[in-house]
C-alpha cells in the first residue's frame, strides 16, 4: 500500500508542472515571423543550438557617428505573404559585438537590437547580422529569443501566425541578460 502515496505524488507533481506550462506559448521549429516596424513576413528557424538570434543583412560597414559605434547594412528580405522582395538601408545603433568560434575559425559579427513579431507579442531582440542569403532561413532565432516566446515543439512548425498591431504586447529586450564573450557555430 505504500505505492498508492508515492504514485499520488507523482502524479500530483505532474499535474502542477502541466498548468504551470498552460499558460507559455508552443511554437514549432519554423514560424512566420513579422520584422517591425515594416512588416515583412518571412521564415524565422527557431534554433535551440544557437544562443544569439540572426538575421539576414548584406553590405555591412560598421562606423562611428557622435563617438559611439554604429553599424550601416540593407535588409534584402522576400514577403512570404506577398512574395515581393524588400530592402531598406538600415543604420542602427551597434549593441556589441559577437565573436563566434567554429570549425572555419572565428568569425566577429555586429549585433544591433530589433523588434519581431511572433504569434500576437512583438519582442525587441538581440539579432548578430550576416548575410543568410545562402540560407533556407533568413531569420533564426537563439535560446535567448525562445527563451521569452515560451515552449518550443521540435516536432513540429507553423503553430502561430503572426498578428502583431499598435496594442500588442512588448517584451523589450532585457539589459541584464548576461553576454556570453564567445559562442560557438
């Protein structure tokens, strides 16, 4: 009869863990993602292998403006929902700079803050920037962005449309997140 408490327990512990999670959200290992502020859809890869979020950006020039550290760089995105390519020259503010370490050696990539569009909540993140025309994604987003989005389904894609207005919710990118110096590839 002493496995009727323990297995009470068990279950008890499972069920608190379970409406705990209730309330995150599920997104699979592929979303439509919305880039902010002009909203261009595109395919974001949620990737849990990587920490720091990335985005597609051609012809990068860091430079100095007032004594701080800017970063110059042209979107070049298609509209999944429209399929008409957008480019925009962007200068933005430099937040720091990433230092990846990999099997080609190390790579230093300017990381500025952006806004995205996941589901019905805008989220301002860290994105390093490289050209990712090469790649199937031009978004991916790190355990740093997933960490705020909620659950993530490995199994499965397409969970959540993007439906971002002027009164969704922000979650603004959080200072006090500790910078890993070095990440790898």
């Amino acid at each position: 009869m002493r496995i009727m408490p323990a297995l009470a327990a068990v279950l008890s512990a499972a069920l608190l863990a379970t409406s705990a999670q209730a309330d995150d959200k599920v997104f699979g290992w592929v979303e439509k993602a919305i880039v902010e502020p002009w909203g261009v859809e595109v395919k974001a890869k949620l990737d849990s292998g990587a920490l720091t979020s990335s985005l597609d950006a051609r012809d990068i020039e860091r430079f100095k403006r007032d004594g701080e550290r800017w970063v110059r760089f042209r979107l070049k995105l298609e509209d999944e929902e429209s399929g008409e390519v957008f480019s925009q020259h962007l200068e933005l503010p430099l937040y720091r700079s990433l230092r990846l370490r990999g099997a080609g050696g190390t790579d230093r990539r300017p990381v500025v803050l952006m806004r995205v569009c996941l589901g019905d909540t805008v989220y301002e993140e860290q994105f390093s920037l490289r050209d990712r025309g090469d790649m199937n994604y031009p978004l991916l987003l790190g355990r740093r962005t997933i960490g705020h989005l909620g659950l993530l389904d490995v199994r499965d894609t397409f969970l959540s449309e993007p439906v971002c207005d002027d009164d969704s919710p922000l979650v603004e990118h959080d200072p006090e997140e500790p910078d890993e110096a070095d990440e790898a590839s």
